[in-house]
C-alpha cells in the first residue's frame, strides 16, 4: 500500500502536482456570489434609494403624503430639508424629507393637467 501512495505522488522535479486546480477555477465560486449578492440585494436597493429621491425631489405644495410613521397629510410649505405637513385643520408638523414614504395624491396645478392630456 505505501508504495502505491508514492505512485501517486508527483515526481521530485516536478513543479506542479497533477490535478491540482487552476487558481482562477478556485476563485470562480467567490466571483459567482459575489455576483448573485449584487444582482438580488445590492443592485435593487440602489434603484429602490434612487426612486426615492426622485419621489422627494417632485414633491410640492399641496400635494397629500403620508409618512414612514404612517401619517397622512398635506405639504403647506417646502423648505430645505423639511415639509410643513397639515394633518387637521390647525395642527401642522415639521418632517424631514427623508420620512415621506409615498404620495397619495398629487396636485398638479391646472397647466400642468392639460400638458398632461396633450
């Protein structure tokens, strides 16, 4: 039996033993995750950061949002960073940009609703 192990073995000059695997063989696994990863979280949740940006950045006076805290409103005023949102007739809140979540209904100004038609 020892000697078939020695059989087996590379000769002693040699400087590659046979079968052993290509080191760019070896990484293919890594690569092959690392692109799965990118394509089921990475990639979607960029598109995900950037639609909402562009959801922030369309918002305008007198259109009706609700919040991430869950919320419903109506924008009265835009400033840099925040909305003035009025929940009920005299109650008004300051909320970042960052927490509106979605758009209820929009208010386009009367121009606007015709170049939409066109």
């Amino acid at each position: 039996m020892l000697n078939f192990v020695f059989a087996m073995a590379a000769p002693p000059g040699s400087s590659q033993a046979q079968g052993s695997p290509n080191p760019m063989v070896s990484l293919l696994p890594i690569l092959i995750i690392f692109l799965v990863f990118y394509f089921l979280l990475i990639r979607p949740q960029q598109k995900k950061q950037k639609d909402h940006q562009k959801l922030i950045l369309s918002l305008k006076k007198n259109d009706e949002v609700i919040t991430a805290g869950g919320m419903h409103g109506t924008i009265v005023s835009v400033k840099d960073k925040t909305f003035i949102l009025r929940i009920d007739e005299n109650v008004k809140v300051e909320v970042e940009k960052s927490s509106i979540s979605t758009i209820k209904k929009s208010r386009a100004l009367p121009e606007q609703q015709v170049e939409n038609k066109i």
